[in-house]
C-alpha cells in the first residue's frame, strides 16, 4: 500500500498529510505543508491539473497570506498576475437615465477603494494553477485518484484512503480540497447529511465575452473599467479581460425554481432569458444585453449556506477551501478565504510536528492531529461560513430585495462598505497568532 511522503525522515515532522483535491486550494495548502518539511501528497482525480480560463482576484489580505505560507506562491502570482483595479463601482442600472451619456469618469453612483491602485491582484487561473504545480515535486502529485473512501482502523494507525481505480494509499491525516460538490465532506458528514451536499442559492449566472470594440460602440465609455448594473431581482457585473480585447458579461438572475440536476451545474440558455429578465432596465443595459450570442449557458450558482457544516474537522480528517465553505461569488473571494484556511493549517500541523519531534506536552500522535484539526475550525470556520451568509446577502442587497434595506442607497453603501472591508481588511496575523495560542491552550488542556 502506498505511502504518502517520508514521515521523520529527513529532519521532517513524523507524520504525513494526504491532501485530496489539487486545485487552487489544495496546492496552496500543500505548498505550505512542504515549505515546512510536513510530508505531505496530492491525491487528485484528474487525469493532469487544470483550470477553466476565468479570472480569479485576490485580496491584499490574501497575498500577505500566499507570502506567509510560502514565498513561492506570492511569486508565483507575481509571475502570472495581471493589473486589475482598486476600487469597485455601483451604478443604478434600472434608472431610465441614458448612464452612458455620463461624462467619462463619473458613470458610478458608488466607488468603494481599497486605497490601492491594483487592490485586487489577479490572474488567469489556469496560469496560476500551472505556477503552482510547477512548486511541486511531481512525485508528491497522484493524479486519477477519486476518492472513494477514508477508513480508520485504530486511533492511532495510519487512515486508509481508498480510491475509485481500487488503489489505497495511508496517511496520518487527511486535509479534504476536493471542491463544493468534495466527496470527503460526504464521508466525515455521512452520505444522508444534507449538509454533505451544496445547495442550489435561487440565482444563475450566465456569462458571456463581448469583444471590446462592439462593447465601446454600443455603450460608450462605459465597458473600460469595472461596474456593476444594479436593479430588482437581477444584476450584471462587467469588466475588462484579455488585456482590454474583451468585456466580460456575468448577468446573475433570481430563480424561485429548484435546479433541476444537481449533478450538472450548467445548461444551455438562450439570449431571450436575459431580454425577458432585464427587459425594464435603463437603456444602457438593454443595449448590452443586446450584444449577447443567442445560445448561452447558464450556471446554477450552488453554496454550502442552507446547511452549513458542523465543524471543518473531524478528528484527522478536515476539509478546507470550497469543500468546507463553498459559496456563491459575489464577494469574489471564495478562494482569497481558502488561502486563509491554507495559512492555519500549515502553521497548527506546523506546531503539532514540533511537539512531537520535541516530546513536549507527552501528547500521542493522534492527539496533535486531532488538536491542530480542531484549532483549525476554531479559527477558520466562523469567517468561512460568514462569507458565505454574506456572499449571498450581497447579491439581495445588488438586487433590492433586502427588507430593512431597499432602495435606500446609503444603507445599500453602508452595508457594502462594512461587508466588503471584513473581507479586504482582514487582521491575518492575528489569526495566526490566535491560532498558535488556540493549539497550545488544547494539548496543555
Ligand atoms: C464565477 C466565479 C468567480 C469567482 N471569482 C473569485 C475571485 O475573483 N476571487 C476569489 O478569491 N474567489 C473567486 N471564486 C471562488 C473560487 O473560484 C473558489 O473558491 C476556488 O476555486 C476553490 O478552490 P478549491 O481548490 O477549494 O476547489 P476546486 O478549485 O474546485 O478544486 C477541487 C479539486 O478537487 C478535485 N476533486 C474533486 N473531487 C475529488 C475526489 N473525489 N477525489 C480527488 N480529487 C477530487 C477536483 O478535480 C479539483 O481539482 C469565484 C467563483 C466563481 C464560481
């Protein structure tokens, strides 16, 4: 049976970590275990690492974060980052107003800084992920490994990871990365949980890449810089990609339907959905919907907040980024949460290896694990899921359809505000301090 890394060889801590899952958040968290000599290997169930071709913005609360738990990672979104923004911009796209005859610069009712000018570093995420696995030995990457189940045989022998193609692997612990629909969140939660399962937030986006050219021609100045078009039950965000060749469209529309699949997450929309859905909206908008190719496809926007999970960790196994907190994107910082997550668990196993190697606090193996786990959800789980709550309160507040809120544009600037600088404005070090203090507390305990 397979071993995952060389545990208390090489000066290294005398366990070892399976990651499941080699996306953003799994290699993050990888890459922090290996800049701390934690034995650590991705199990991932792809044939070979890849991304879809979006963007993905971060924080200046996360690259702080990338550069704490691996300087490496902050250099390689150095490598492939692309300038973005440092401020977003609202406007009311229901007025009947013609907003594009707004004067260059003033077509926005709300800006909200960062205080930076490239406040949200960004980059294509398949090139991200690249520079990612390119930090990894390729030997510590198993690709074609589904997941199919974790058993423990005693408390303090190896888990068994057992894998769809029939193979097996043992680890001392094991840290789930394997995405919103994360099998590992099944396997600790039960299969009957329904908070093992994502589920459909009643809104869908549908995407679209206008060529810039057609985009300034029909709405002026406006397409050069990020805006969100605010109005009842439905929204757009817009901004410039591929270095200014192209808009990108996201509309998000509320659905009182259930999904109707929910293994499929997409499916084909026409350009009438969109007409029918901003059909009110001022003038500019209608002008872009325009613009729309008449077969599209609409993406169900699923997230873990109608059954949020218990705990993140479940004695030596734990789940992190999406698989612990899957949430809709209206934040846009989903992964920025992740790379948190990834900070904490590098520095508690960090801190539970040295215990060991040191035989301070006479603690068993299982005991440390299982203590830094549940540090982690002490620390990590309250901001996780409170993304989530407040992901999908920004898309009701973008679409009116907050009570206490409405059409009162200051509340609507407040809440934004206070929403939006928890997430860019985060103490990280505290965390990681409150962490380090948190584990001592519970293997002195
Ligand atoms: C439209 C949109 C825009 C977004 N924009 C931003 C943004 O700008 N900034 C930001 O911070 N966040 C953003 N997010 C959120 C961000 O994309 C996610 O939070 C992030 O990608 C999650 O990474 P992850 O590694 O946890 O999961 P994933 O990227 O889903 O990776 C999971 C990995 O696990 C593997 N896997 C799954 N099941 C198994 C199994 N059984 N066994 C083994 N491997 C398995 C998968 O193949 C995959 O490689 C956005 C999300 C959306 C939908």
């Amino acid at each position: 049976m397979a071993e995952t890394g060389n545990a208390g060889q090489d000066g290294s801590v005398p366990f070892n970590i399976a990651v499941i899952g080699g996306g953003i958040i799994g290699l993050h968290v990888a890459l922090g275990l290996i800049k701390r000599n934690i034995p650590v290997v991705i199990y991932e169930r792809a044939s070979e690492l890849k991304e879809i071709g979006a963007g993905l913005g971060f924080t200046e609360t996360a690259t702080q974060c990338m550069q704490a738990l691996n300087p490496s990672v902050a250099g390689a979104l150095g490598k492939v980052g692309i300038a973005t923004t440092g401020s977003l911009r609202w406007i009311n796209g229901f007025a009947q107003e013609d907003i594009r005859l707004r004067e260059k610069g003033t077509a926005f009712d709300f800006e909200l800084s960062t205080g930076k000018k490239d406040g949200f570093p960004g980059c294509h995420r398949g090139q991200f992920l690249n520079e990612l696995v390119s930090l990894v030995p390729p030997d510590l990457i198993k690709l074609g490994k589904r997941i199919a189940s974790i058993e423990q045989n005693s408390k303090d022998e190896k888990l068994v990871l057992k894998f769809s193609d029939g193979t097996e692997a043992l680890a001392d612990a094991v840290i789930g990365c394997d995405g919103v629909k994360s099998r590992v969140r099944q396997i600790v939660l039960g299969e009957d949980n329904p908070a093992s399962y994502p589920h459909y937030s009643h809104q869908s986006a549908y995407r679209a890449l206008i060529e810039m050219d057609e985009a300034l021609a029909a709405l002026g100045h406006l397409p050069s810089g990020q805006l969100m078009y605010l109005g009842p039950r439905a929204h757009i965000n817009t901004y410039p990609v591929g270095r200014g060749k192209f808009m990108n469209f996201v509309a998000f529309i509320q659905d009182k339907n259930d999904w109707p699949d929910n293994e499929n997450l997409t499916a084909p929309a026409s350009k009438a959905d969109v007409v029918e859905a901003f059909s009110k909206f001022g003038p500019a908008v209608r002008a872009m919907i325009d613009l729309l190719p008449d077969q599209l496809d609409r993406w169900a926007i699923f997230d873990t907040l109608d059954h949020p999970l218990p705990s993140f960790s479940y004695d030596r196994v734990c789940l992190a980024g999406d698989a612990a907190h899957a949430t809709s994107p209206h934040h846009g910082a989903g992964a920025c949460v992740g790379v948190e997550d990834a900070l904490v668990l590098a520095t508690v196993l960090k801190k539970a290896g040295n215990d060991l190697i040191s035989g301070d606090n006479s603690i068993s193996k299982s005991a440390a694990l299982s203590a830094a786990f549940k540090t982690y959800d002490s620390i990590c789980r309250e901001r996780g899921q409170w993304l989530v709550e407040s992901s999908r309160y920004m898309a009701e507040l973008f679409q009116g359809s907050v009570p206490d809120v409405g059409d009162d544009f200051d509340k609507f600037k407040e809440q934004v505000r206070e929403r939006s600088h928890k997430v860019w404005f985060f103490d990280w070090k505290d965390m990681v301090r409150r962490a380090a203090d948190d584990y001592d507390a519970r293997v002195r305990a």
